[in-house]
C-alpha cells in the first residue's frame, strides 16, 4: 500500500468504526427503581381509570416511568427499555413469575433514567407488547 494510500484507509477505518457505535448506541436501558403503587408525587391520569397502563417523566426529565397494571403478587414489571429515536422507545416486559398470583389489579411503576438521546420538549411514544403509551412533552 503506498504512503498516500494510509491516511484515506485511516480515515475510512474511523468512520466506518463511528458508524458501527452510532448503531449500537440504542442499548437496553435497564430500571433504576421498581415499586408496587403509581410513581410518587404524580397525578394519574384519567385515561388510568379502570387499569390502563401509563407512563410519565419524573424528576424534571430526569426519568421516566412506565406504570403496569396487573396482579398485587406477581406484578407486571419492564424489564428494559430500548432508544429507536429521540421520541420514540421500546419496552420488554419482564417474564411472568409462573407462581400462584391474586386476581387483583394494582398499579406498579417500573422507573428509568432519562437516556441523554431522548428528549423531553417533545411526546415520547412507548411500545410495548401489546399497547402503546405516550409520555407527554414537559412544557416549559
């Protein structure tokens, strides 16, 4: 390989190496915190009635919660989160437990940190399995 040859494959091998980052950049976000009850100090809202899961951001943005609603012995909980866009996430769920569980309906938040490629100013979608929530845009 001649010597004005080196530089561009340099090049070439940074860029295609920045690429391949940027790809994996969307990793699983695992929970910072998961409890039994909605997220403290945040009004549920109407749409929740009845059981409907939910999600909200916390702490200023900061972070995020997905409320699940299910059995008081064998909550529903997200096992992780995944970054598709700056607006737009994807949640797994847990396994169930396979034991013995209530037939009751209670809430149970599931808590995130805020991954730094999500923004806030703007709706935030959530897939999960079988629905999709929105996290309303912080305002101002």
């Amino acid at each position: 390989m001649n010597r004005a040859a080196r530089p561009l494959t340099s090049l070439v091998a940074v860029a295609a190496a920045v690429l391949l980052l940027a790809g994996c950049s969307s990793a699983q976000v695992k929970p910072v915190s998961d409890y039994a009850g909605e997220p403290k100090g945040v009004d549920a809202p109407a749409s929740s009635a009845g059981g409907a899961s939910w999600a909200t951001w916390m702490q200023s943005g900061k972070q995020f919660g997905i409320v699940l609603y299910g059995s008081s012995t064998c909550p529903p909980t997200v096992q992780s989160v995944k970054v598709i866009a700056s607006n737009q996430l994807e949640a797994t769920l847990s396994p169930a437990s396979g034991g013995v569980c209530t037939h009751d309906l209670v809430p149970h938040t599931t808590v995130f940190a805020t991954p730094s490629e999500v923004t806030t100013s703007s709706d935030v979608t959530v897939k999960l399995p079988d629905t999709t929530l929105t996290i309303p845009a912080l305002r101002g």
